[in-house]
C-alpha cells in the first residue's frame, strides 16, 4: 500500500468514526426531544414512524425515507414475545396492524420538509398551534435535517416508536 492510499484509508477511517459519533448524538437528541414532548404535552403517549427503502417508485430512484410520523395519546409498544406477533413483527395485541395507516386520524402535511405527519386527538381538539409546530420540528429533524442518520440508527425497514419508557424499533421484510 501506498502512502496516499494509507492516508485515503485513514481519512475513510475517520469518516467512518465521525458518523457513527453524529449518529450517537442524534439518537440521544432524538430522545431528549420526545422527552420533551411528552413532558410539555401530558395527552402524548407515542410517537412512531415507518422507515424504509421503497421497492417501486413507478420509474423514480427509490431512496430511503420515513413515513408519516405519527403522534398519538395512546401508548403503543412492539411486543417481543414471537406469539403475538404478526408477520411483520407489530403486536396483536396493543398495537394495530399498521401504525402509520390504521392508528391516526388528521393528516397535515408539511410542505417545507415534503413530509406528512399525523396525529389523532378526538373530537375535543387538544392539538394546539404550539403543539402542531412542536411536531413539525420533530419531524423536520428526523425526516430532513438528519433522515440519512435514521437509517443507521433504526436501519433501512423499521418501524420505531417512542413512548415514555424510550425507544423501542424493529426491523421488518414488507412494507406494502
């Protein structure tokens, strides 16, 4: 080897040290800022989203992306027992086949980051204007500012929710 090529393998070397750093911290500053959404908004129990590379893009690159981060007042979480599980890894129990399709009700969308996100608060409208910014700044830091690092953390199809006992996330084969 070389010493331009040793020194292109040190370089790489360090690249790769720094994004798992850059990872670290955004894990981290995910969960502070869910913390301090549940601590700001009591009626908050999950937030959750879908991840994944898209199989078919109907002739467009399929690329990574997050769909629909979800805010909820009911807690939801990812059972681990195999026996209630469903094929692609979601409880049968306490959480609904689909979170991002079956689990939400108003969709808003957010044109600036070009993502949608949902939440589900009932007839007695407990969403305010703070709050709904409060999660468009959620969003906007998982799905635009740091949507490669999403993939390193939770990995290419997951689905991950946030509640008040942390982060839970599971990898799953199908996401039609």
């Amino acid at each position: 080897m070389t010493d331009k090529e040793r020194y292109i393998k040190s370089i790489k070397d360090q690249i790769e040290q720094m994004e798992k750093q850059v990872s670290n911290v955004c894990r981290e500053i995910i969960e502070e800022k869910a913390d301090g959404l549940f601590s700001k908004y009591p009626q908050l129990q999950t937030i959750g989203w879908n991840q994944f590379i898209p199989y078919f893009n109907d002739g467009e690159p399929c690329e990574f992306t997050i769909y629909s981060v979800s805010f909820s007042p009911i807690k939801y979480n990812l059972s681990h027992s195999d026996d209630s599980l469903d094929e692609q890894g979601f409880s049968k129990v306490n959480y609904s086949e689909n979170i991002i399709s079956d689990a939400y009700g108003m969709e808003d969308y957010d044109d600036e980051i070009n993502s949608p996100f949902k939440y589900e608060y009932g007839d007695d409208d407990r969403v305010n204007e703070e709050m709904k910014a409060d999660m468009i700044e959620f969003n906007k830091f998982i799905s635009k500012e740091n949507l490669s690092y999403m993939e390193k953390i939770f990995g290419s199809h997951a689905v991950v929710l946030i509640n008040r006992d942390g982060i839970q996330f599971a990898e799953y084969e199908d996401h039609d």
